[in-house]
C-alpha cells in the first residue's frame, strides 16, 4: 500500500475516534460536568466577600445523612461556620451548560435525526 493512502487511513481512524472519545468522556467521572455519584458534594450558593474570599454553601450526603455546610473560603484556609438540615422544597438553580457542551448535544440531535429520518 503507497505511503500516502497509509497516511490517509491513520487519518481518518483518528477522526472517527474523536466522537468516540468524547462520548467516553462525557461519562467517566473525570469529567466533572453533569451530576456525579449519590452523596457527593455540590455547591448550592457562592455568596463572593472580597477578591479571594467567599462564603459557600455545599450540601453532602443522602437521604436523612444529607446536610448543608457553610463555608469560608479563602486561599489559606476552609472554615466550617455552620452545619443544618435541608430546607424541604429547595432546589438550587441548574448550572449552566457549557457552550461546548451545548454545541456537542446540538450535534448529537442532528445526527439523531438524520439516522431516525433515514
């Protein structure tokens, strides 16, 4: 087989693999975009106090284990300033999609659509 239709081939392989991987990616844990496991961390309100401060409002665990925890953040140091219950009924506001991930699920729908139409 000629060089160039060999470099031709690994060409194409590569590009077809992208797609793949970042479908892969998409739902390993690394990933860090979307809702992780049960019981992890997540932040419900950063309230910013000066240029490298904030206080933070993080909820842990599940079921009756869940609790919130606000704290103090700065570059030195986290404190714990105060543990309580959930308020029934909260619901943070959803974070906002990134803008390449907002371009990868419209690629993703037209493709759907392309495959259902044909």
């Amino acid at each position: 087989m000629p060089a160039p239709l060999t470099s031709l081939l690994w060409f194409l392989a590569i590009i077809a693999l992208i797609p793949l991987a970042l479908w892969l990616l998409k739902r390993s844990p690394l990933a860090g975009g979307g809702s992780g496991p049960a019981g992890t961390p997540r932040a419900l309100a950063v309230l910013p106090l000066a240029a490298q401060q904030r206080l933070v409002t993080v909820e842990v665990g599940q079921g009756d284990e869940r609790r919130w925890l606000v704290l103090g953040v700065s570059p030195q140091a986290i404190h714990l300033l105060h543990t309580m219950k959930p308020e029934a009924g909260f619901e943070p506001p959803p974070e906002p999609a990134a803008p390449f991930a907002q371009l990868m699920s419209r690629l993703n729908a037209t493709r759907a659509g392309d495959r259902n139409a044909g």
